[in-house]
C-alpha cells in the first residue's frame, strides 16, 4: 500500500484488521440516550452529493479506472444512519449510495468495502475525488445499486474509527445495507436480496467477514450473499504484521503504528506510548492518528521505517505475538476459513510489493479446505493500487456472470 495523495491504505484489514471484538473501548456518547432503541440502519440524514450522466462518469473515471462498462448515469448520496461501534454502543456512521438512472425498479446491489483510511474524511462520502467514489460510481453505471460504507469514526459518523474490530466493521457494512434499502424504498426502489460483496486491501478481509455474517450468522433478516470478489487483501495478519516488523514493506513503520495504536486502545497492547514507540515520537504519535491528520502529515512526521519508530523490544512482541495479541490476530487470520455457499474470486497482483500474493495463495487454500468454490485470478505484475484499478472490470464481468447463476 503505497502513500498517495491525503491517504493511507493499509493491508491490514477493518477485516484483516477489521478486517474482533473489543476489550476495551470508548462508549458512544449516545449510549443511555433514545437512540438505544432505534435498530441499526435507521435512516438519520440524506443529502444529495452527486448527479452525473453516463457521459460524465465515464469523464470522472477516465485515466484512473477503464470507463468502457459505464452504461448510465448515476445520482449519488450521502447517508448517515444509526449502527454500533466497537463497544457495541449505538452510534452513527455514514456512506456513500448511489442509484443508477437507468429506470429499473428492483436492483442488484453491491457492497464495496473500501481500504485502511486514516483521515476521516478521505472516503467515498466525503471526498469527490476519493479512488471509492470513483468505484462506487462505476459499479452504479453498470445498473446496480451500491452502498459503500465509510465504516464507524469515518466521515461524518459519530466517535473514533475502531480501526481492526470485525464487529463494528460488519455492523457498519450490514446496517449501511439496511440503510440504502430503506432510502431507494423510499424512491419507489427495491434492492435485491442477494448482495455482491468487493473491497480493497483491509477490504478483502471485510468482503469474507461481511460475507460470512450474512450467510452463517444471519446477520440481516433480508440480505444474503450473492457473490464475493475480495481483492489485494491480507488474510494472515499475523505473517503481514510480523513483515511490517521486520521492515520488509515499504513504509512499514507507519503502517504498524496504524495498527498498534488502534488496537492498544482496544485490547491494551502498552501501559505507555514509551513502552512501544522511541524518544522523541512516543509523544506525538497517538496524536497524530486522530482522524483529523493527513497521510502526507504523519509521513512527515514519523520515520517510515519500523526499526526508527519502534523499541526493538516490542517489535520482539509483533514477531512473536503473546497473550491477548495472539488470541485477537487469531481470527484474523481466519477469515476465508469458512465454506462460502456463493462464488468466490480472490483478486492480487503478483506485483504487490504491501501486500504479498501468498495472502491470496492463503485465502484459496483456506477455502479450497473447506470445499468452497473459487477462483484465485492474477490480474498482473502491478503494484497495490494498480491491482484494484486492473481487477474492478474483472469484478464486474464476475458479477455479471453470478447474477445469471444465483
């Protein structure tokens, strides 16, 4: 995951890393309130954030993803709704759907899952020019409908972002679902049962999580799986952490503090900044992963390297994970360990320098363990960020060709 622009993508996933439940976390400050009592997905706010013909997607896409399968204009909107967050509290969080205007009634729906973010408003709802806009806009042109989530302390929702809990991840991925359904009823629309599920780096892992909590979990007493097409994702966090330790990916040190952070405040990794981070930046590095911080920001003023920012005894303690680090990566390295009953196409780039291609080699195995069906395509020899840009019309054509199936 190469630093680009205001944003970090990070292989580790609100399904990797999000890609858990919490043992410690902040309680919505809503808790106690009426709002205990609204179901998750209930509609908070709409406003209208973009209204584009088929002419003018395919300008916005040019040059960044092949515009060649837009076929309609799309009107998109920004949507805050009610969900839980890590402590399982009421909150809010916000998201991204976009109709088609192709006139249909009923529509196949796509849940896009984007990748590790770590400016609140660098997602899809917020940022025009964000990389999940333009997906979600590509998939809307093709007829369906989308719903892509920002996840919980993103956007406009409410708190902080419980970077690495799958619970908040799938409630704000589910309810986000429950939520765009509710709006396009409202507009005379209906989404079909059958979601198809795609994400990007930590929204590979998501894709298998939200997965399996429709299908095993009935997490929604409508929607179920209808395809699940993850991509660049890393599905053995505990081997992707250790290689951040190690300095074996590029900008590992910022990566990793990432995910120290979050999950210190989740499940106490250190007593004290001190007991993880070197002087000078164990005092201001958990400030600068605040939400409100730029990528280019905590780039430039950290060390990029695991070695510099990190004490050699704690990075000891990633390499070879103990106590509650090892029973919370645990699951996550689990996440395709399960026997989808929909088809599966496992994205990767075998140029992927963030993310190596045995994560993806690891995902098939798992499922081919369990005699799932799925295919594991190499779109190439590309980088992270070109591998989504390489797979998104191999994704369409899956979806295409599962719709007819399903």
């Amino acid at each position: 995951m190469t630093l680009r622009r205001t944003r970090i993508r990070i292989a580790a996933g609100a399904a990797a890393l999000g890609s858990v439940s919490v043992l410690v976390a902040p309680v919505s400050a809503v808790a106690g309130s009426h709002r205990e009592r609204v179901p998750g997905g209930a509609v908070v706010s709409v406003g209208q954030a973009a209204d584009l013909t088929a002419e003018e997607v395919a300008e916005e896409l040019r040059g960044k993803i092949d515009p060649s399968q837009v076929r309609y204009g799309v009107t998109a909107y920004r949507i805050v709704y009610r969900t839980t967050d890590s402590a399982g509290a009421p909150t809010t969080a916000s998201q991204l759907v976009v109709l088609p205007k192709n006139g249909a009634r009923h529509l196949s729906t796509v849940s896009w899952l984007h990748g590790t973010t770590v400016h609140r408003k660098d997602v899809a709802s917020e940022n025009p020019k964000s990389n999940d806009r333009l997906v979600a806009l590509l998939f809307a042109s093709t007829g369906r409908a989308v719903s892509a989530p920002d996840y919980v302390g993103l956007g406009s929702g409410e708190g902080f972002h419980p970077y690495g809990d799958p619970g908040a991840t799938v409630a704000a991925s589910v309810d986000g679902l429950r939520a765009a359904r509710t709006f396009a009823h409202r507009n005379g629309r209906e989404l079909k049962r059958k979601v198809q599920i795609s994400g990007f780096s930590q929204g590979g892992p998501a894709t298998m999580l939200v997965g399996r909590a429709l299908q095993q979990e009935d997490a929604d007493r409508y929607f179920r799986p209808g395809a699940l097409a993850p991509v660049s994702g890393p599905y053995n966090l505990s081997a992707f952490e250790a290689a951040a330790a190690d300095d074996k990916i590029a900008k590992s040190g910022i990566y990793l503090a990432y995910f120290v952070i979050a999950w210190n405040r989740m499940y106490g990794l250190y007593t004290s900044p001190g007991d993880a981070f070197r002087s000078p930046y164990d005092s201001r590095v958990e400030d600068l992963f605040d939400g409100h911080h730029t990528a280019e920001q905590i780039v430039g003023e950290l060390p990029t390297a695991s070695k510099d920012l990190f004490t050699e005894d704690f990075l000891n303690k990633i390499r070879k994970p103990e106590g509650v680090l090892k029973d919370r990566l645990r699951p996550m390295d689990n996440t395709c360990d399960w026997r989808p009953d929909v088809g599966v196409e496992i994205f990767h780039g075998r140029g992927d320098k963030d993310v190596d291609f045995s994560h993806a080699a690891y995902c098939a195995d798992q499922l081919r363990r369990n005699g799932a069906a799925h295919r594991l395509t190499d779109v190439g020899d590309h980088d992270h960020n070109e591998s989504v840009r390489q797979a998104l019309p191999r994704i369409v054509r899956f979806f295409d060709e599962s719709a007819k199936t399903g």
